[in-house]
C-alpha cells in the first residue's frame, strides 16, 4: 500500500531534524545516523535526477521502452548520489545539512523556472509538467553542490586552528586495484 504525501513528508521532516540534531555532535554512532540519513538522501536526489534525464531524453523523442533503456547511464545519479551522501553524512554532518538544504532550495527554484520555460517551449499539458520536472532535477544538482561546496562558519567556530590548511577540505580517496 502506497504511503500518503502525509506520511512521506513527515517522515522527511523526522530525518530533517534528525539530522540537525546530531549534525553537530561528532560521537561514531551519530556519524552512522546522519550517514545513513546521507545515503538515502542522496538516493533519492539520484532516483529524482535519473528520472529528469528520462524525461529530457523523452522530449527529445528517445522513450523508454524497458528496463535496459533506465539502467545505463542514466542510472549513475543513483549510484552517485547514494555514496556521496553516505559519506558526506559520515565525514561532515553539518556539510550534509547544507547539501539538503540547498539541494531543497534548488528543486523549488528549478521547478517553478521549468514550469514556466517549458510551458513555452513545448505545448500544453505535457510541456508544463516536463519542464517542471526536468527543471527541478537541475535546480536539485545545482543546489546539492552549492550546499556541498559551501563553507560551514569560521575556522574558529569548528573549533580548528585558523592556519590549518586542511580547515575546508573532505578527503576524498580513489583506489584502483589492477
């Protein structure tokens, strides 16, 4: 049985706070916590933009037939957005706050800028709807960086050394097993 609006934004609005609450504290089990919110977050950002490609690629007369149509490149977002919230919600809780946050203000924005540019673009009903979609999965991307790439306070505040040349950098690591 399908979960109502109802349900579904309380349960966003519960993970929200959750992750603000624990966003700041730095204990392992916290760190798992806003992890895991990360992980699903950044499924369901991924899930979301997948499905803006599938709709861009249909305005342009490539329709999904089956599966193999979806799973292909199209599906990395998923897989992307997934393990960078992961681990943005393990490494910097505060910093996966500020991607939530932006990537929220960038959906809305992209979704009223799609709805009107594809209203004129492509004919009703189906322009006004696509461009909407298509729109709010670019506002969603752009906003999810921003909010990543933003700075989080002063150096002093995080409570690290002002000359420390590590103050606003998140490790990333690749590992290539030939």
């Amino acid at each position: 049985m399908a979960m109502s609006v109802r349900r579904w934004a309380g349960v966003a609005a519960c993970a929200f706070v959750a992750l603000f609450a624990v966003g700041r504290d730095a204990t392992a089990q916290n760190r798992l916590l806003t992890a895991g919110i990360g992980g699903v977050a950044g499924l369901t950002a991924g899930g979301y933009i997948s499905l803006s490609i599938i709709v861009a690629r249909a305005r342009h007369g490539d329709y999904v037939y089956a599966l193999n149509d979806v799973l292909g490149w199209g599906s990395v977002p998923v897989l992307l957005g997934a393990g960078t919230g992961a681990a943005v919600g393990y490494l910097d809780p505060p910093r996966l706050l500020r991607t939530v946050v932006g990537g929220t203000a960038g959906t809305l924005l992209g979704l009223g800028a799609g709805l009107v540019i594809g209203r004129s673009v492509w004919p009703p009903p189906e322009g006004k709807w696509a461009g909407a979609a298509i729109g709010a999965g670019a506002g969603l991307v752009l906003g999810s960086v921003v909010g990543l790439l933003w700075p989080g306070g002063t150096a002093a505040a995080r409570g690290e050394a002002t000359t420390s040349p590590r103050a606003a950098r998140v490790p990333i690591g690749l590992t290539l097993r030939l």
